[in-house]
C-alpha cells in the first residue's frame, strides 16, 4: 500500500469513497447519513493512523475496543452507538469485498442507551403554533403550509423540502420517497390542503426569482427550502409563541404519531404513515402517549 493510512491518496481513504458510493447506490441513504457516516469513520482512520495501523486486516477485536474506549471517554453514549454502527457497516462491506476476513466489530456491544421518550407538543401549543404565521406575506404563506402539511403527515424535514411542484395533486393523499428510497403515502387533511393550495397559489409566485427550480417550498432568494432553512423557521415561530423549550422540527413528526394514537389511531397504521420498517420504532409513541395521560389523570383527578 502506498500513502499514509487516512489520506485520500490511501488504500483507506480509496475504500472509504468506494463505501460511501455504495451506500449511496444500493440502499439510497441521504446526504445527511453519508455526512455522518464519512465523518465517523475519517475518525476511525484517524484513530488507526496514529497506532501505526497501516490497513483494514490490521484491525483487530483488541483494536477495536481500544477505540470504543476512546470514544467512550469523550462522547456521548448515543455518538458512540452511532459511530459504532457506522464501523460495523463498514467492515460488513469490506468483508464482502474480500478486503478484510472478517468483521473485527461483530462481537462487541453497543452502550447501553438510556431511553429518552420523544418530545411533543400539546395540541393547545400546536393551534398557537399554526397560527403564528403572518398570511399577508409570501413567506407567512409558505410557513403555515409547511408547518401544516408536517403536522398533517409526520413526514420528516428531508421528506418535506425534497417536494417538487409536480409531486402536489392537493388531494387528500401524497406521495413522498423516505429513507433508502422507498416510497410511502401520507394523508392530509382539509387544513393542511388548504394551507397548501393558497401558498402554491398566492405565496409561492412571489417567491420565485429568475429561473423556477420546482421545489415546492422556496427560501427569500427563490431556491430550494434547505432543512437548516425549515429549522429557522420553526424557530423563529416557536419564540413567537414563547413556548419555553428548544424544539426541533423532527418534534412536529413526533407531535403528529402521539396525537394520532391519542385520538384512537392503531400503532400499524402511525407505523405505515411514518414510514418506519419496524414496528418497534413506532412503539416508543406508544410510551409518550401512556405517559401524557398519567400526567393529565394526576392532574385532574380529585384524588390522583
């Protein structure tokens, strides 16, 4: 092997790229993942580099504990898990690539994570939230559709401003593609269709400078909303209505899978809405919503 372990002129650096575009090719993770994973892993090659481990067969069981334990001291237990997870990726496809014989991570267990129950609004917090939008301006328009339509359809932020004008039929059912491509529908309802249909009518024109990119949500400089642009603005509304909290715009996915079960939804269909392979990912709703309503018996019961 030529070039220092970790560099991009290394077999590593060489590996890695070819990791990545499969990733990207054969299970269509998002830009945001292929971040992670490309940051996670430069660490490990890192981490290699200055124990003078100059290749992946190099790396051992030993080894690798020794960087989990690395990690341990310095993060987080769920950025460990994470970057454990990546490793473990990796090494699934070096072993398929006959580049390393076997997956020194197989046996090693992630830390224990502490459950954390999601955060979520109440549907008071939510109305106030809604109507924070100012409707007498394009962005006004755009902002309460965007902040209907994921509280309608609990569809994630990369989901929402990957929308194009053409995917928009304003009828009660959309058809969005979620993580590793894979297409789902969503339902909204008469608020959110609405909400839609006067911003692509009367806000979204407005937006538009020179060419029209198609995006369905567009910033001030007529181009594609970005996530971080979404955060913005929920921020922006979230300190309007003074809610004392710090709260991303994943919560409005959140938001939407407890109200549903707290209106009687079953856990398959929040399940199907949301776009989760796993049943288990979708119980932990079922956590927050048993949880609430412990919180509102002790409150109104006489004698809780």
């Amino acid at each position: 092997m030529t070039g220092r372990p970790g560099s991009d002129e290394s077999g590593l650096g060489d590996d890695l790229a070819s990791f990545l575009r499969s990733l990207e090719g054969e299970r269509g993770v998002s830009v945001h993942t292929l971040a992670a994973y490309r940051r996670d892993i430069r660490q490990f090659v890192g981490f290699l580099q200055s124990s003078g481990i100059p290749d992946w067969p190099e790396v051992t069981a030993q080894v690798a504990r020794r960087y989990i334990a690395h990690l341990d001291r310095r993060y987080a237990r769920a950025a460990v898990a994470r970057n454990l997870s990546a490793l473990r990726t990796l090494f699934r496809y070096l072993y398929r690539e006959g580049k390393v014989a076997r997956n020194p991570l197989a046996l090693i267990a992630a830390p224990k994570q502490p459950r954390r129950l999601p955060k979520f609004l109440t549907t008071d917090e939510m109305v106030a939230l809604l109507g924070a939008p100012d409707p007498l301006t394009p962005a006004g328009l755009r902002d309460r559709a965007l902040l209907e339509v994921l509280y309608a359809t609990g569809m994630r932020v990369g989901e929402l401003v990957s929308l194009q004008v053409r995917d928009l039929s304003l009828s009660d059912e959309l058809r969005i593609v979620g993580k590793g491509r894979r297409e789902r529908i969503v339902l909204m309802g008469i608020a959110s269709r609405e909400a839609l249909a006067r911003y692509l009518e009367e806000g979204r024109p407005r937006l538009v400078r020179g060419r029209d990119p198609g995006a369905a949500f567009l910033n001030a400089r007529g181009g594609r909303l970005s996530d971080r642009g979404v955060r913005l603005v929920v921020d922006r509304y979230i300190r309007a209505v003074a809610f004392d909290r710090r709260i991303s715009p994943h919560v409005l996915r959140h938001t939407f899978a407890t109200h549903m079960l707290d209106g009687g939804a079953d856990l398959r269909t929040v399940q199907e809405l949301l776009g989760h392979v796993n049943l288990s990912t979708t119980q932990i709703y079922t956590h927050v919503s048993r949880d609430w309503l412990k919180k509102v018996y002790d409150r109104a019961h006489p004698r809780a």
